[in-house]
C-alpha cells in the first residue's frame, strides 16, 4: 500500500515542479512563478507601468514583470549582485542598505513615479534565526521606505517576509500605509519555507507623505 501523502507534501512537490517549468520556459529562477502567481492573482502588472524590482537576481520576478509591463513599460532592477541584461529592464548592482545605491535608482527613475514596488530581498543566512529574522526585517522596512517614497497615490507594493520576531509588527505598519492588506503564499514557494509575500495594495494619500511618521 502507498503512502498517504500529506498536504504538505502535495505543495513541496508542487514547487519543484517549478524548476523544471523554468528552465523549459527560459525563465531565469523559478522564483519567477511566484510573482507571476501573485501578479495573476492580484491583477498587479499593466501595459505601461513603471515597477521597481528590489533584491531581482538572478532575474525571475523582471523578466515577469519587463514582459507584463511591455511595450512601454519599464522595469527598473536593483541586485548586490550581478544579473545579466533583460530587455526592458535597466539593473543597478549595489547594496540596498547604502545611500548611494538608492541615490542610483532614484537617478534612474529620473523623476518617474512608480506603479509597484516589488522586493524579494533575502539577506544571507547565518543560521541564528533571530539574525536572519533581523536583517530580513531591515531590508523589508528599507524597501517600504523606498515605496512610501516613490509610489504614485495608490500605488501597489510586494514584499517578501519570514514568520517571526517583527513580523506582526511590520504588518501592522503595512496596514497604516495602504488601503488593503493581504498575505500570498503562492504554490510555487516551498511550503517548509516560513517566507509569506506581503501585498499592499493601495497607498493612502497621507502615507505618501514624505514626513508620514505613522507608517
Ligand atoms: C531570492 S533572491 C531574488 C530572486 C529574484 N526575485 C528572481 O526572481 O530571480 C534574493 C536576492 O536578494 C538580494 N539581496 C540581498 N540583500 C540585498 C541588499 N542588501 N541589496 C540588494 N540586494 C540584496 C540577493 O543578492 C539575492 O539575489
């Protein structure tokens, strides 16, 4: 007699069934899944749109959104590390955390106002989860900042979180910036990863102010 499979295991294998997409569909991660299942889900990407991809290497989620967004949208793509070009993307290396990397994309949006931030930033792990919660955590509110800053009113902001130390906090930061809240766990992230993608959806007017304190 087989095994009764769990859920879970349904969902684990589920994902894997990803890597394999990816590479038939020339799709660089398949991260990119994950966006694409969000996006679908949430109707986030648009002809024309102008979208920020945070933490985008090795390029899964722009290669989605630069396909989404075309012909005239664009993607502007931040990475520590190298990615090769993408049509319709323009990429920075450099460190989200430093004041001149974000000075850089500011120059590239060149005064544009932004349709989606997008951040799938994940720091290195060093195993001690209330370090790697930590620096998650950093990066997140760093890539919320960023939003707060450059969205267009109403605007749509997508960050991937860990469950854990911070996290309901963030949320509930979340909830005073944007109209609606939502967690997406799409099939395509692996269910023994605790990682959730925070979706706000919306930016209130107040929010978008640059002295709003209380987001
Ligand atoms: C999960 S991967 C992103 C995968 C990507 N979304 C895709 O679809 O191919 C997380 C990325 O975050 C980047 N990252 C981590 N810390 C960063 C930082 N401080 N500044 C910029 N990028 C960072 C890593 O280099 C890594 O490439």
């Amino acid at each position: 007699m087989g095994r009764v499979r769990g859920k879970s295991w349904m969902h684990e294998h589920v994902a894997d069934v990803y890597v394999k997409r990816a590479r038939a569909e020339g799709l660089r991660s398949r991260a990119a899944y994950k966006l694409a299942q969000i996006a679908s889900r949430d109707r986030l990407l648009q002809p024309g749109m102008t979208v920020v991809d945070l933490g985008a290497a090795p390029g899964g989620w722009s290669q989605i959104a630069a396909g989404r967004v075309a012909p005239r949208g664009r993607v502007i793509a931040l990475d520590l590390l190298e990615m090769p070009r993408l049509p319709g993307v323009t990429f920075i290396q450099g460190d989200f955390r430093d004041e001149a990397t974000i000075a850089e994309l500011e120059r590239a949006l060149d005064g544009r106002k932004v349709d989606l931030v997008l951040s799938d930033m994940a720091p290195n792990l060093s195993g001690i989860a209330s370090v790697d919660q930590a620096r998650a955590l950093e990066l997140a509110g760093l890539a919320l900042d960023f939003a707060l800053k450059h969205l267009k009113p109403q605007g749509n902001f997508v960050v991937k979180l860990f469950h854990g130390e911070g996290y309901e906090a963030y949320v509930k930061r979340l909830r005073a910036c944007f109209r609606e809240v939502a967690v997406r766990k799409p099939d395509a992230s692996r269910s023994r990863s605790s990682e959730v993608f925070l979706l706000g959806r919306g930016l209130k007017a107040h929010a978008a102010r640059p002295a709003a304190a209380n987001c």
